[in-house]
C-alpha cells in the first residue's frame, strides 16, 4: 500500500495557529483545542517591525489565558517579523508543525480578485491547513472527499486515511461522473484506488457519484455535503496560483470560503501537470 508509510505513527500533533488579534482567527485556535490529537498547539503572529514583538507575545499570552486547555496540552507562542504570507511555510517547517489551523472571514471585496487571506497562506506552506470559518463547528464525524479524473487527486489520500483515523470518522467519497468516456475511465480507476486504499486502512465510507466538471465542482460538493451532514471537505491545492487564476475564479477558493462555512483540510498537491499533457505529472523538488 504506497500511502501507508506516510501516516504518523503515533495520535498526537503539534498545531501551528496563525492570529492576528481579530475575533475570528481566535476561532481557530479554539477549534485546535479541541482536536483529540493535538498535544502541543503554537499561537504565532507576525509583524512587520520587530519593535512591536514584545506587544504580540503581550496579545499572545492573553488569547492563551482566555482559554482552558486540556491537562496533556501545552500551548506555546511565536512572534516573527516578515508578512505572514512569505513567511508561514518557514515557520511551520521551523517548529515542525503537523498541521496548521487557522480561521477565515472568507472572501471579501477585493478579495474575490486577489484570492483570499486564506488562500495566500495556504499556498506557502507544504504543511497540511485546516480552514474554519465563524459557523460554530461539530464534532467530526463525516468527511466528505471529492475524487475527479486528475492524478493529483490521489494526493488527498494520504491525509484523508490519516484524519479518518484520528477522528474516527467515516468517509463520504463524491465520484465524479462525466459524458467523456476518457474522463470516465480515469475517474472510475481513481475511486476504485480510493475504495481499495480505506478498505485496507478499515475505513467505512460510502459512495456518491454524481455528472460534473471542475467548473462546477464547488456547486456539486456543497450540495453534497449539505445533503449528507459532512463535517468537513477535504481539497487539494494547487501552490503556484497567481493573481491571474484568483481573476477567472478558482474551485478551491471558492470550497475553502464555502457558504456552508464547513471546515476544510486543505492538502497541497505536490506534483504538478506538465504543460501539454494534463494527465502527466513531475515530482516537486
């Protein structure tokens, strides 16, 4: 089983939590402490002169103090100067966070053309994100998993079998059906994948399948997840958008932003389609 070997070996993580002082992104941290695996959480904030460090520890601490944390958890927190967006994967790297929770507003105003906060976060770091919103959130349960006709899709199993585990939780699989016999035959063998993968992880799911195209994939998955009470969508990224993709709209903006204010393990694809060929990939070195 090639995905096998990337699952962690124990149940626990460390959570970097990203805060700039607004009500929301304290969502974030709250929905990190109450992750049954985390067992050491980072509140980290930057800011762009190194004078206003010893202010952000201050703002840091008294976010920390607002909340109780379980007895088996520490909470720690990091103050760096740099713009959060350049400087987010190094700082998931340096701590050597296992995931990275962070909260959104979602998309506003100018956002809708320059890509959300959220986005621009996600994008530079490797390290897995899960997004929330303002929506009070439940305990996870079902996670729903689109499976299209792309290579790059399998790259969501890796995390999909590790959080099922952690969570304990079932798995909704969205197959994606087209009119393209082509597009069909790579989508039938991508859930078939899928299928055989959670059987041999244990993993209960059950199968949706449902006629669409990535253009209207954000449409098909929120109906769906709304249809069967998901807790969570998962989607992969692709970390070389530029501002020309958030202009024309992007599926996985508008899924991390969703109106169901559901949250999102967000995985970034690590091999990229090679231009002529939309089927091919090469490794990222």
């Amino acid at each position: 089983m090639l995905w096998n070997v990337i699952i962690l070996n124990n149940m626990y993580m460390k959570i970097l939590v990203p805060v700039d002082f607004t009500d929301i992104t304290e969502k974030g941290f709250k929905y990190a402490l109450s992750l049954p695996f985390a067992n050491e959480i980072i509140l980290f904030h930057a800011v762009d002169d190194i004078k206003k460090s010893k202010e952000a520890q201050q703002q840091l601490s008294n976010i920390t103090n607002k909340y109780s944390a379980p007895a088996h958890l520490t909470v720690q927190s990091k103050v760096k100067q740099g713009a959060i967006f350049e400087i987010i994967g190094n700082v998931s790297k340096e701590v050597n966070a296992d995931l990275v929770v962070m909260a959104t507003h979602g998309i506003k105003g100018l956002q809708h053309f320059l890509g959300s906060h959220a986005m621009k976060l996600i994008t530079h770091s490797k390290t897995p994100f899960i997004v929330v919103q303002q929506k009070d959130f439940s305990p996870l349960k079902k996670m729903l998993v689109p499976v299209d006709f792309t290579k790059e899709v399998k790259q969501e199993l890796p995390a999909v079998i590790q959080y099922a585990q952690l969570f304990n939780a079932s798995v909704l699989l969205l197959k994606q059906n087209n009119h393209d016999p082509y597009i069909q035959k790579r989508s039938d063998l991508n859930t078939g994948y899928f299928e055989d993968e959670l059987d041999n992880a244990k993993i209960k799911y059950e199968l949706i399948e449902q006629t669409f195209s990535l253009d209207d994939k954000y449409e098909v998955l929120t109906k769906q997840a709304a249809a069967h009470n998901a807790d969570i969508i998962v989607t992969t990224i692709e970390p070389d958008l530029d501002v020309a993709d958030y202009v024309i709209g992007v599926e996985e903006q508008k899924i991390v932003a969703n109106d169901l204010q559901l949250p999102v393990l967000c995985v970034n694809i690590r091999h990229f389609t090679v231009a002529g060929d939309q089927f091919s990939v090469s490794v990222q070195q």
